[in-house]
C-alpha cells in the first residue's frame, strides 16, 4: 500500500485529484456566472443560455483542476524519486 505514495503514481494522483475537484469548481464558477448575466441583464436568463454557460464552466474548470492539480502533485513528490 506504500508505494502508491510514491512519485511512481504521481500522474494517477494528478488525475485523481483533478476529477475529485472538478464537480465543486465546475459548479462554483456556474453559479458565478449566471449571477453576473442575471445582474448585467436586470432578470432572470433562460434554460439555453444556463446550459451555455455550464458548458463554459466545465471547460473552464477542466482546465483549473488539471493545472492546479499538476502542480499541487508535482510539487508534493518533488524530492522522491
């Protein structure tokens, strides 16, 4: 069990720890963004845009989780080899 702390497994651990993040992070910034077109347009914004924008934010936050978790990871197996 040891040795799947080891910087051998360093990529699964950089993917694992993207995916466990990516639903709240995906959700945090939907919210954010439906917030500001509801307030920059004065009501409520429709279904289609909604799912616009969610898809946005899952592309947005692909990418934050991947970055964040590469070098959260390689930083933490920095010195084993």
């Amino acid at each position: 069990m040891e040795e799947f702390f080891s910087a051998k497994y360093q990529y699964l651990w950089m993917i694992l720890l993207a995916a466990m993040l990516f639903l709240p992070v995906r959700q945090l910034i939907w919210v954010l963004m439906v917030r500001r077109a509801q307030k920059k347009l004065g009501q409520d914004i429709d279904i289609t845009e909604q799912d616009r924008l969610k898809n946005r934010a899952a592309v947005t936050a692909a990418l934050l989780c991947f970055v964040f978790s590469a070098f959260y990871v390689l930083n933490l197996f920095q010195g084993q080899s």
